[in-house]
C-alpha cells in the first residue's frame, strides 16, 4: 500500500519554550521523504475512492507530482538498526519485512478479538481534547500518515507531536492514562523505568538537554473511533511505542525498548530496566543442547551492534536463520516464546493473549538465532523470527550515556546497554496490512 500525507504545515512548530529548551526543534524531515504515488496504488487501495480516503483532510493534500515507486517488493537489503542521523530518510512505500521479498498473504484478517478497547479510545479522546489548538495541530495526523514510519530511538532526533515539555501537569496526566489503558502494569513501568533512567544518566554526564524524562513526544494518527481505523506513536530516546486500534483489533508493533545503562541507582533505589528481556534469552539458548546450540549459534562472538531492524528498516529482507522451533522440545519451545512474552506481555492482558495466540500456531515455524556468550552477564545478540513475529534483544556497545555507569565509550557490547524491538512482518507493521483491508473491504469506503 502506497502512502500519502501532505506537504508538513508551519503551524506545526510548538510554541513552548520548554519544548524547545528540552529536544531540538521539530523536524522538517517531511520535506525529505518522497512519496510514492500512480496508478498501481489506487487499484491496491481499492479503486478511484481510495484516492478520497487517502487524502489528509487535516494538512492539505498528496504530492501527487513525486517520483513513482514501484508497487511490490522492496528494493535493497537488510535495514541497518541505529537509526541514527546518517539513516532518516524513507525513499519507498512500506512493503513490511519478509524473508526473500515477497510477502505472505492471509496472515492477518479483520475479525472479531474480543479486546476490549473502549478504554484507550475513551483515553485517546480525552488526551486530545486537553490539548490546545496549536498543540493538537501539531499531534494529530491522518491514519496513513508517514509519520507513523519516523520514528527513532536516537537521542538528537527531532520529533513531530507534542513533547512531554509542552505539556501541563494536568496534560501529562491525560497522556499518562492513554499509556495505562494501552499498556499493562509491567509495560507502563517499563517506559516510565526508561525515562527515569534516561534523565538520571543525563544528570550524571552533565547533559540533560539532550538526555531528560521530557523529550518524548506524543502523536496521534487518525481520529480515535470505535469503528475506524487509529492509533498513536510514543517517541523518545530509547523508547518507542507504535499503537493502532481497529474496533476491537490492536497492534502494537514496531515497539522499541532499550536503555543505556540498564541498571542505576536513583535517589537511593536501584532502577533496572529491559532485564525481562535479557533474562528471558539467556535461559532460552542455556536450555539448548549441544547439539542444538551448534545450529542456533551463529557466532560466540558479538559486535559492538547487531540489530536488523531498528528504525527505518520497515522493509528489511532478512532470511531465516538459526534452530527451528519443530525442533525443540515442548519445554525448550515454551522458553523461545518465553522471549516474545517479554515484549507482548507489555501490552493489556486482552491484546497481550491476542497476540501470543498468534505466535502459538506458527511455533514450529519460528526461528532463533544467536550471536555472542550465553554465560549470565554475557553481551549477546538474539534474533527470533516467525510469519507473524520478530523480536531482536541487542546488548550494544556502550554510547553517549557511557559515562554514567564508568563505562568507555565504543568499548565491547555489554548488557548495561540494550537495545530491543518487536515487529510484525509480512506487512502488519503498524496495522497497515488490516488498514489496507479496511479500505478494500468497508462499504463506505468503496
């Protein structure tokens, strides 16, 4: 499915002064991104009315001069992990990540989950009608948006939305209950862990303009409905949460979890954070045999980063690799999906068993890989990988934020920082394969 979104307007820039103290300005990297455009991606959508349902009734209207991409498979290899400013740019369509090019069909369908999603729609609505007018202008986009695709977990980053430094106490709260209906117990301390220790470890080095529990930035995308399709991004150093939302189907992916470091010692507590994670690997690669561990193992040996697909990598080509799940035993294949709980697990209970139950029935068809030592305090890379799942957990290097924890930076990988990802491929991202069977499927929009 080819996107649309409209040229960035000026009125999106915020007005806070606390917003501006606390990240850099937002970006103008819309301004960079080509959008692809022609007739193959009406008849993917659906015909000549797709073209009225594409369009941004918020920000204007598609670029309907630009360059034409190829609808189909993507081109080039495997998307790098770091996301850093040498990789912001997204010059095709979304395609999803696939192992040879060519995606999987009628892995996803629209249907009825039972996930009851009243409360962060009820969330969603309440946190936009908190906003101001100029704040909501500068948050709000259309479903199709691009934006959903900018994301990075790089701390110099600039952001669209609205910052957590733009917002009141009383704004914040609005924000904070969204990420309580959307998320577990587990997975709202998780981001609230992340942003703690992005703060403290930027106390520490003497640089909390770049590194503070305030530069994440909120967008919504589309208008929160019951029946139509929406959802809302989290961004920030370490930390990012893609959410959409159709009835009662959610999908809660690409996801990105990390912190540098992992463990610190906060006003007297020791905060740890993305330890589940870790944890949850290293117990499924020590259940292996030693046979097993020969075909999962692909090096004892871990580089400063691993990971496949981190931001802008929503198109990555990356074979299976690694042991089968049809060749694990029952308990060894309940630890491989113990990783994926880990990250799905973040999400509400109802989503969260959703979710698990599609890992399930492609268990036997899941792939795990590994890189680095398996020992309990070992830097290592594991990448599991399946039709409907893909988690990457990343011990890096460490970074900016070295100094905070005694560290060199650039020195080897460690597990004081981590960098982990929850995708879905086959095209699913960011619910667009469900969108996409929206606009084909719903009467209203034929």
């Amino acid at each position: 499915m080819t996107e649309f979104d409209a040229a960035e307007p000026t009125d999106r820039e915020p007005h806070s002064d606390a917003g501006r103290s606390a990240h850099a300005s937002r970006r103008t990297f819309m301004r960079k991104v080509f959008f692809a455009s022609g007739a193959t991606a009406v008849v993917t959508m659906g015909g000549a009315g797709a073209w009225a349902a594409m369009a941004d009734d918020t920000t204007g209207t598609a670029d309907a001069s630009a360059t034409p991409v190829p609808s189909g498979a993507p081109s080039g290899g495997p998307g790098g992990g770091a996301g850093g400013p040498g990789n912001q740019s997204i010059t095709e369509e979304f395609f999803g990540l696939t192992t040879d090019g060519k995606r999987i069909d009628d892995l996803f369908t629209i249907h009825s989950t039972k996930v009851d999603t009243a409360p962060v729609l009820s969330a969603a609505k309440a946190f936009l009608a908190g906003l101001s007018d100029s704040q909501r202008s500068s948050t709000q986009f259309t479903v199709h948006s691009t934006e959903w695709r900018l994301w990075s977990n790089v701390d110099s980053y600039e952001r669209q939305g609205v910052s957590l430094a733009d917002l009141s106490d009383d704004q914040k709260a609005l924000g904070t209950t969204l990420l309580k209906a959307a998320l577990s117990a587990d997975g709202l301390q998780t981001t609230e862990k992340i942003r703690r220790i992005n703060q403290a470890a930027g106390e520490a080095i003497g640089n909390t303009d770049s590194f503070n529990e305030d530069a994440y930035y909120w967008t919504v995308m589309g208008t929160p409905s019951d029946s139509e399709p929406w959802g809302f991004q989290f961004d920030g150093h370490h930390l990012v949460l893609n959410y959409f939302v159709l009835g009662d189907q959610v999908v809660m992916s690409p996801c990105f979890w990390g912190s540098e470091p992992t463990s610190m010692k906060i006003d007297g507590e020791t905060v740890t954070v993305c330890h589940e994670e870790v944890l949850a690997s290293l117990a499924f690669i020590n259940s292996l045999t030693e046979a097993q561990q020969k075909v999962a193992i692909a090096s004892s040996t871990k580089s400063n980063e691993s990971m496949k697909a981190g931001a802008f990598a929503d198109n990555a080509v990356q074979a299976y690799e690694g042991i089968r799940g049809s060749a694990l035993t029952g308990a060894q294949k309940a630890k491989l999906l113990g990783i994926v709980e880990a990250f799905v697990g973040r999400a509400r209970a109802d989503a969260a068993q959703v979710r698990l139950a599609e890992v399930r029935k492609h268990l036997d068809d899941t792939f795990a890989t590994w890189s680095g030592g398996t020992a309990d305090d070992a830097a290592f890379y594991v990448r599991v990988h399946s039709p409907v799942v893909w988690v990457e957990v990343d011990c890096q290097a460490p970074g900016p934020l070295a100094g905070a924890y005694g560290a060199t930076q650039g020195s080897g990988p460690t597990q004081m920082h981590v960098h982990s990802v929850i995708r879905t491929p086959n095209g699913n991202d960011y619910g667009k394969e469900l969108l996409r069977q929206h606009y084909l499927t719903s009467p209203h929009h034929r």
